[in-house]
C-alpha cells in the first residue's frame, strides 16, 4: 500500500502534460506516491508524451527509495473527468487519493505537507492552498483554524463557495472514507466537483486546513468548465438540484437550501430553461423541500430581475431558511 495516490486524468493536454508529471516526480515523498494516469481517449499527443515522460523517468532515477510508481489506464472511451476520477478511485492502493488537474502543477513539499497534517489529526480530508495564474490565489478562508472537528462548522464551511474551493483537486481524502460513503463523481455532467462536495459534507466529522501553497491552478481555455455547451448545462444543473433537494437532512437544512437556491437561481437567470415545463420542475423540486411562506417569497425573488430589491429579498429568504439551523 501506498501513502497517496495520485490521481490524473488526462484529455487534450499535450501543452501542459510534461510540467504536471515533472511537479510530480519532483515530491519530497516520492518513494511512497503512486500516480495514477487515466487516458480520456484525447485526439491529440498528451499520451504519447506522458508515456515518453515516464520511460524516461525510469531509466533516469536510480533512487528506489524515492521513486515514483506510475501506473496507466486507457479508458474504452471519451468519459469524461468524472469517469476517469472514479477509476482512479477503484484502483489505487493508496491509503489517501489526490485529484490532480492534468493543466495544473504541485509544489514540491505538497504530498508531504498534506500527509503529514492528516496523519497527525487522524482526518479523512485535508485541504490546501491555491495559486492561480490569474492572481487570485488561496481560494480558502485566511482565518480558518488548522483542525475544525466540530459538524456544524464543518458542513458550513463546506457548503460555503466563499470560504473553500469547490474543486476535487488539491484535497488530500482518505480511499477508505470515499469508499464507505459512495462517494464517487456523478457521470455526464460538469459541476461534479459542487455535487461531490455536497455529499462529502454530510459525513466528514474532521477537517484539516493546509495554511501552505500546495497548489498552482492554471487558466486553460479548452478545459471542459471553459468550453460552452448548453445541453451539458442543462443536464448538470438539473442532476445537481434535482440529486440535492432530494438529499438534505436535518443537519444545517437552512444552510442546504441555500447551496440549491443559489444554483436554481444561476441556471435561471443564464437562461438554461427556456422550456417552461424543464424550468417549472426544477423549482418545484426546491419547493418541496420548504413552507409554504419561504416559497412564495421565492416566486417573488425568481420573478425579479437582478437589482438591490432582488438581492434584498434573496438575503432575507436565506435568513428564513437558515432560522432554524443550529448555531456554531
């Protein structure tokens, strides 16, 4: 068994392939890291060079104490990064698994810093910190203490875009736990990383906070999240309100609604639904889940145009909602 697995998938990355590899080889930890490669079934040469890279590498590293284990899978078809992730998840020894953006790059002492902090608290999930090419960096609330191991201030984080990444990558997530829980990546759609997190807050009782940059994000424009498809928006909002509404439980119900809300309100106002049938069953979906005087206040705010009313009138339903919940 290994300390980590590394999971990456890879699709259309030529550009970028060789520099993730090389941030990985380059860990401190190296001789207890297997990394993970999943061949999304790309049209151009990231296999081929990432294939390259690792022939090279054997030959090169003389350090068997040190050395990396790669280990490649060739997926039958183009899936998708969620499909690719969940094999990963299926077939890694490691004792944690890693997601590792195929564009993007760690820092040396990453693997180690985020080891290192879950063993010593026992945690199922460590986070770390971001630095992104376009400057704004961290992506996780400054003031966060290092141990949070209280559920309530656990799940509002989590549910919090504000104060974590929602992103699968550089978190540091005990197999075992994803394993126990089925918490695998949900297929055919974008916006996993937002219904994966919504699900893992419901079970994560320690949360350890990496105040160390452990992570460089990069800017590809042809990413899957960069590239607009308007029938995968629709079959992705749908399957993020629809699962979660159907999903909340007594726990920060308030605090639950509000993560549905504010996705319901994004796939309206970018016009998604222009079938009133699609758009109707999607709000009744939410609708479900309220009385009846939170829902005619949310048939004012979605019959608003964006403006300070509306804002005002959003606030105020997020705090009905949320007046039950339990305090920190």
């Amino acid at each position: 068994m290994f300390k980590v697995s590394i999971i990456v998938p890879i699709y259309q990355v030529e550009e970028y392939i060789t520099e993730c590899l090389q941030s990985v080889v380059s860990q401190s930890i190296g001789g207890t890291i297997e990394c993970i490669m999943i061949d999304d079934c790309g049209r151009d040469s990231s296999m081929n060079i990432a294939e390259q890279f690792v022939e090279s590498y054997a030959n090169e590293v003389s350090d068997l104490n040190n050395k990396i284990t790669f280990k490649l899978l060739k997926q039958e078809r183009n899936q998708g990064p969620s499909a690719a992730r969940n094999r990963g998840i299926q077939e890694a020894q490691g004792e944690y698994l890693f997601f590792l953006d195929a564009d993007d790059t760690i820092t040396p002492n990453c693997i180690e810093d985020l080891y290192v902090l879950a063993k010593q608290y026992d945690s199922d999930y460590v986070q770390g910190l971001y630095e992104h090419d376009n400057g704004n960096n961290y992506f996780v609330t400054r003031n966060l203490p290092e141990l949070l191991d209280d559920e309530v201030v656990i799940k509002k984080t989590m549910l919090n875009a504000s104060a974590i990444h929602f992103t699968p990558h550089n978190k540091l997530v005990r197999r075992e736990f994803i394993i126990k829980h089925k918490l695998f990546f949900p297929l055919g759609i974008i916006h996993e990383d937002s219904y994966w997190l919504y699900f893992m807050s419901k079970h994560l009782k320690k949360m350890v906070i990496c105040h160390r940059l452990t992570y460089y994000l990069r800017s590809n424009p042809h990413s899957l999240v960069h590239t607009e498809n308007f029938e995968l928006e629709v079959r992705s909002y749908k399957k993020l309100i629809e699962d979660c509404s159907r999903n909340i439980d007594a726990m920060l119900p308030g605090e639950q609604k509000e993560f549905i809300i504010n996705d319901l309100l994004i796939a309206i106002d970018k016009r998604y639904y222009h079938n009133n049938k699609e758009r109707m069953y999607l709000i009744d979906c939410v609708k479900l889940t309220n009385i009846c005087c939170e829902n005619a206040l949310l048939d004012i705010v979605l019959r608003m145009s964006n403006g300070m009313l509306r804002t005002k009138l959003l606030h105020l339903l997020l705090r009905i909602l949320k007046r039950n919940d339990k305090k920190e």
